[in-house]
C-alpha cells in the first residue's frame, strides 16, 4: 500500500488540526457496557422520572439514535435524557476498549506539533472522563460533544467541527477529519474540511468511499505513522 501511504502523508503534511472522532478511532465506547443495554436503561429512566409512555421507541438500541427520536417526538424530555445519556457514557468510557492506535495518532500529533480536538456525538462529559482515566488529557486541546440538550448539533450537522475549528483558530484546508461513519464524512463536507474515513469494520470502507472520504484506512496505526 505504497501508494495509500504516500498519499496519506501528502494528505496529513499542511495539516495543523485534527479533528478526531472519539468513538471508534479512540476507543470503543460500548465495548463493556454495550449499547443496547445502555439503551434500555435509558427508556427505564426516563419511564421512572416522567411517567410518561413513549411511543414507538421501544426497538431501538443505539442510544444517540434514541436520544434524537425522543427529543424528536418529546422536546421537553430532551434535556433530562441528554443528561441520562451522559451519566450512561460516562459508566461506559470506563469499560471502554481502547483504540492503541487512536493513542498513536494523538502522541505523533503531539510530537510534530499539531493541535487535537475530540469532535463527536457522545458527551463531552464522558469524553473527558475518558481522557482523564486514561491519562491523555494533555494530548487533546479541545473536546466538541453534542451540545446538551440540543441532538440536532449531532453530526452529519457540521457544527461541531466548525466550533471546533474556531476555537482553535484553524481554517478548514489546515484541518483534518477523522472519522469511522458516513455522517462523518457528510459532517466534514458541510464544514469545507477533507475527511480520512477509518473502516474498523467489514463493509465500513465502501461505505465511507461513497461518503466522499478523501482516503480510507483500516488501521489508525497508518494514520499515526504517516504524520510521523
Ligand atoms: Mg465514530
């Protein structure tokens, strides 16, 4: 893969800003306590808190596309099952499994200088919690969570990464996404930034191609290197 690897470092040279998802190039967030768990807990709490029946959501078992639905069809429980979520992320970042090659992508950055900011759908909360126990504080310079409350900042929608960008004071042709889903890669597109699409499982990379990924990888361990 010469060529890939070439074209990846090529990719990564100008970059001064990567943008990172966290579940999946970081680590596995529900790799101990697994989503659909995580889901049923939720509807659990916010069945013993509001009381309250919640229709046709019974079958779903990711939790951020829960927490959409319910804010969807029920505004006024969005904040407390954004705040529900949270708590559950944070249970679950201490079960998580660590992406060793994640932790190579933000010590390379570290070493040649390029800024890190955590750029994803999870909370924030439970990100920097993530960071704290696994002693990776320092190598990050910001985390971007979904705005509390608020499902809709979720990407696809490009705003994370944006403020992300801003606060950084990075232009989208000196950053770089990385992320291991299609609305990653749409999330990029919207916010002028390129996308590396990492396939961690069978079937990702022609998805994340399609997407528009400038380049897809199956390991974060290339990534690492090539900033190298
Ligand atoms: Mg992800």
């Amino acid at each position: 893969m010469t060529g890939a690897s070439s074209s990846l470092a090529d990719l990564l040279r100008p970059v001064k800003h990567v943008l990172l998802d966290f579940d999946g190039p970081v680590c596995s967030v529900f790799a101990g306590l697994p989503a659909p768990e995580v889901a049923r807990r939720l509807r659990l709490g916010l069945l013993a808190v509001g009381g309250q029946a919640l229709d046709g959501v019974e079958a779903e078992t990711d939790p951020l596309a829960l927490l959409r639905l319910i804010a969807d069809r029920h505004p006024d429980l969005a904040a407390t099952t954004d705040s529900s979520l949270a708590s559950l992320e944070t249970e679950a970042v201490l079960m998580a499994r660590p992406n060793p090659g994640g932790e190579s992508v933000l010590r390379a950055c570290a070493r040649t200088g390029r800024s890190v900011s955590l750029v994803s759908n999870n909370a924030g909360s439970a990100i920097e919690a993530y960071l704290t126990a696994q002693g990776l504080s320092g190598y990050v310079a910001g985390v971007f969570g979904r705005t509390p409350g608020d499902p809709s900042s979720m990407k696809p929608d490009p705003r994370l990464l944006l403020e992300a960008m801003e606060v950084v004071g990075s232009k989208p042709e000196q950053s770089i996404f990385i992320g291991d889903a299609a609305r990653d890669v749409q999330a990029g597109a919207a916010a002028g930034v390129a996308t590396i699409g990492y396939a961690n499982k069978p079937g990702k990379a022609s998805v994340l191609a399609a997407a528009g990924a400038v380049v897809v990888v199956d390991s974060m361990q290339h990534i690492a290197e090539a900033i190298r």
